[in-house]
C-alpha cells in the first residue's frame, strides 16, 4: 500500500517481514520514503527487484549494485533482470 503524504515525491509504506530488524525496522512499521531513483550506498531504499517489492539497504562498489538485508537469516539480493529504485527511507512511524 501506498499513498501521497505531502506532496508526490513522498508517500508511506507498510513493512512486512523482518529483514531489516538489525536496523530497527519491523514488521507493521510504517516507513516514510522520499522518492530518489539514484541513491547514496548505504541509504535503505524500497525497490522492485525481478518484479518483487522489497526494503534493503543499498549497496553500490564500482560497477556493482545489491541490496543488502539487515537481518543475518536473509541473503544479499542481486537483480536478475530488473532494478528499479522507488526511494529512499527518510522516516518511520510505529503503532503501540
């Protein structure tokens, strides 16, 4: 799910799973993303890899690009076919 905050070049998105727990990131988190298609390494970004959604970290050496969980029970993701780069996490906001 997706929808405009402030304006079009922001909106929020619901986690699911927990492949970014090592960063304080859960499941049923609510991340703020700013729409950025070129990203800094190490900026945690939601991206649409081989067709999948997912919240990774960025990662970027030389010619080379991965995403990167931040959870040690998941694999680094390389793209198969596709990349594409939503934005970056610029907020969070967590329901008690």
């Amino acid at each position: 799910e997706e929808f405009k905050l402030e304006s079009p070049s922001t909106f929020m998105f619901t986690v699911s799973g927990d492949s970014m727990v090592d960063a304080g990131i859960f499941e049923g988190d609510i991340v703020i993303i700013r729409r950025n298609n070129n990203p800094r390494s190490g900026e945690i970004v939601l991206a649409n890899v081989d067709g999948e959604y997912t919240l990774k970290i960025f990662r970027k050496k030389g010619n080379e690009i991965y995403l990167e969980p931040a959870n040690d029970n998941y694999e680094i993701i390389r793209a198969q076919s596709s990349l594409e780069i939503f934005g970056v996490v610029c907020g969070l906001t967590r329901k008690f």
